[in-house]
C-alpha cells in the first residue's frame, strides 16, 4: 500500500496521490506515515543478496522499486593514509550518491501516477532525477543555476529533461523552482524536501552496518548542503537500532563551506571559517545552501549523536582534493570537503586519531569537465 504523508509539528495527514503537496500547510517538511523495518537477525553480508543494490533493503522502504538500475552497495574502501573508511558512492550510475534518493523518489512518482517532475539543483540531483525520470518515461523540468558545470547540464539534457537556467544564488533557483511547482507544472521531486529522497539516503546507513558486519563506527563525516545524505544516515542509523539490529549511533559531523554554512553557525561554530583565516569559499559548489528546507532535523541529527559541524575554506579542500587525487580517488572538490573537515576535527581533537570513521566521497571527479 501507498504510504500518506504526515506533518511531523500540527500531525495533519495528507492522502497520497499525484497531488499530494510538498509541503504541510503549516510550512513544515513532511513525512510519511509507515516507518517499516524488519524483524528478526540480518543475514551476514556473505550470505545477503545484493543484486537489487540498495532495494537488497526493501523491508525498511516505505516505497516499491519501480525505478532502478540496481544502483548501491557502493564499495566501503579502507584507507591507512587517511585511518578512515572511504565509502565510494561517486561510483553511482551518473556519478553522485543523489541516485539513492532518484530511485525512491521517481519509484514514488509512478506510485503516485505523476506525470510530469519538476527538481531543482546545483548539479548531481538534477543529473540524477533527469536520469531517472527517462527510466520511468516521465517528462521533468530541472531548475539550475545559471553557471552549472557543463557536465551536469549535458547529463540533464542527455536524458531528454528541460534544463531551466536560473540566474542569481542557489536560493533564487529554488524559488523560481517552486514557483513553478505552486503554479501546477508538475510534482516537485525535490531533493531537500520529498521525503521519498530520504528514504533512499537512508540505505547509505544500511549499507555501512552491513559491510562492517553490522556495526557501526564511532563517527561518520558528510558533506552538508540540504544535508540529504547526513539526514538521510540518521534515519538509516536510527532504524537499525529500532530493529534491534544494531545497539548504538554513530557520532555524525556535518562538513560545509566557508561562507554557506548555516548549520555550523546553529551549532555554535564558526561559519566563514575565518578561524582558519579562510575567507568564503565557492570551490564546493555543491553545498552552496543557505536555507536547508529541514534545518532544525540536521541540527538534531548532529546535537543528539554528539556530534559538530565546521566550515572549511578553499585551502583545506584544495589540500584534501589534492590528496584524494594522488590517492586514486577521483572525486568532484565537493567531496574533499568531508574529508578536509576529517583532519580537522582530529586536529582540535574533537575526533580522536584511533576512532573509528567513516567518510563518504560523494561526487565523480568527472562532473568537474
């Protein structure tokens, strides 16, 4: 059965169908009414299907696997140089881990019998939810900044979606985005506030347990933007422990960029990074976010697990970039920041040398042409 929506703050239920809103009256992001998980003990990663990728997780998915490319299970690499774990999920089929989310959020949308999507991006999700909307043959809209990389816009438009090229911030692109979507263009596939993207970010978690013989680690460090992936582990993480699969939550450490870091400044930081005296940086094109649509969940996500948040400056990315490269992970500069933060928060000894973490390397260094 299709799952309904519900607000999370004033509790109002929302029917789903192709009409379903984005958002609760109230102004809050919803979520959906069935929180699945299995029960009984997981099977050990050797003896665990994997060849649906993340839908291997069905029984945790509010949601049926319409439309995949049996994307997921990303390698989990380890790396002495770093003392960390690289899971790869730049080896995505278009190249970013925003395929977790396309999956579930266009599985939704042929739930729901849309026909039409509109999406708004700096790149990757618009790459990704173009890419799966031609999976499903449904025609979508992709908002996107005016300056997007080439390679990203040739992806959208490779996939038979209308790129709309916005001009002004990543902000002006959401709101002529949803302008469009109040206007009744289509049904927002939206990365930062359809719920059904979370349900796909939330395999990443899934996924880290089961490579690691179904624990955790002590910390977990992510770039953050709308923060779909950092919020998307938490659920993941949370529902292990409501299934009694795991006993304990990792620490999660939001990684942002000088200058475009509200989350670290709610938490106390310092958000132009001009501790570090690094002016505001804009190499992490990425997470240039100044209004995460579900702000207060990312800030809860990181105070609950004891976690931080730091925003980084070109130096440190370059560095990280620099590193990753000679190290054969070719990676887009967004994904060096998790990685530049890494340092850091070992460093101040926020994290300790021996602790045990996991960073994702979201984006292909091939989304940089």
């Amino acid at each position: 059965m299709t799952s309904n929506l519900i607000c999370p703050a004033c509790e109002t239920t929302y029917e789903a169908g192709p009409n379903e809103p984005w958002r609760c009256q109230c102004g809050r992001a919803l979520e959906f009414t069935e929180r699945p998980h299995p029960e009984g003990d997981p099977l050990p990663l050797s003896q665990l299907d994997t060849s649906d990728g993340l839908w291997t997780f069905f029984e945790f998915l509010p949601i049926e696997p319409h439309v995949t490319f049996h994307e997921g299970f990303t390698p989990l690499v380890d790396d002495t140089e770093w003392n960390a774990q690289f899971k790869l999920e730049y080896v995505f089929p278009t190249g970013s881990f925003k395929d977790r989310g396309a999956t579930t959020t266009l599985s939704r949308a042929v739930e729901l019998g849309v026909d039409r999507i509109i999406e708004d991006s700096s790149g990757n999700a618009g790459a990704a939810i173009a890419t799966y909307a031609a999976r499903a043959g449904l025609e979508a809209d992709i908002y996107v900044p005016a300056d997007v990389k080439q390679s990203k816009l040739m992806t959208i438009q490779r996939a038979d979606a209308r790129p709309v090229r916005i001009e002004g911030s990543r902000q002006d692109v959401t709101d002529a985005c949803i302008e469009a979507v109040e206007s009744g263009d289509g049904w927002y596939a939206s990365h930062a506030w359809n719920p059904a993207f979370y349900a796909g970010t939330m395999t990443f978690a899934f996924e880290v347990a089961a490579q690691r013989d179904w624990t955790v680690p002590d910390a977990v460090v992510l770039p953050v933007g709308h923060g779909t992936l950092l919020l998307g582990a938490y659920r993941g993480f949370s529902l292990l422990n409501e299934a009694g699969i795991v006993d304990e939550m990792p620490r999660l450490f939001g990684a942002q960029a000088a200058g475009h870091a509200p989350i670290v400044e709610a938490v106390g930081g310092d958000p132009t990074g001009e501790e570090d005296d690094h002016d505001e940086t804009d190499i992490a094109d990425g997470i240039q976010i100044e209004l995460p649509a579900r702000k207060n969940q990312l800030i809860e996500a990181i105070t609950e697990t004891d976690g931080d948040a730091i925003a980084l400056g070109d130096d440190p990315i370059e560095a990280a970039l620099d590193r990753l490269h000679r190290n054969g992970f070719y990676v887009e500069p967004t994904s060096a920041v998790a990685p530049a933060a890494l340092q850091q928060f070992r460093e101040d000894g926020t994290l300790a040398e021996d602790d045990d973490v996991v960073v994702p390397l979201t984006g292909s260094g091939l989304k940089t042409l």
